[in-house]
C-alpha cells in the first residue's frame, strides 16, 4: 500500500523506522539546506510560543532552559575534574 505522501515530503514524525534511512538521505545537506532548516525551526518556534495573544514565560524559559544545559555540557570535563580534587 502506497502513502499517498512522498516520503521527500514527510516530516520525521510520519517516518516509519524501516524508512528512516532513504528519508535522511534524500534532506538537503547543503549550507543554504541546512540553514533553511534552522530557519523553519525558528520560524515555527517564535510562532508557536511568542507571536501570540496571550504570550507567557515559557518561550523565554525554554530558550533559558537550552542555554544551561548547553553550557553545562561545554564546561563538564573541567567540572568533572573539579568534582575528583580532594581539598585536604
């Protein structure tokens, strides 16, 4: 039985898992590809959770949220080395 969507055109979340692989081979790997992509997810992001009516803090939290735990995975191996220091 044939989807009648292409599987060029469908989102990861339609994908099934014996797809996965010819779907992430046919994206656009691409410089402009690529920042098509981050484009799209912004777009969807600042419409979703800030260019709304009734807006809240959570659009602000999560990008919050993402920037801690980025910088928590950049400073690991110094926090990590700090964590094995004994003080005596």
């Amino acid at each position: 039985m044939a989807s009648p969507v292409p599987l060029k055109e469908k989102r990861l979340l339609d994908v099934r898992i014996s797809e996965l692989p010819s779907w992430v081979l046919m994206r656009d790997f691409t410089p402009m590809g690529i920042a098509g992509a981050f484009r799209r997810g912004y777009d969807r992001y600042y419409n979703k959770y800030v260019n709304v009516r009734k807006g809240s803090v959570a659009g602000l939290s999560m990008v919050l949220a993402a920037y801690v735990v980025f910088s928590y995975c950049l400073s690991y191996k110094e926090l990590k080395h700090e964590r094995l220091r004994k003080y005596h």
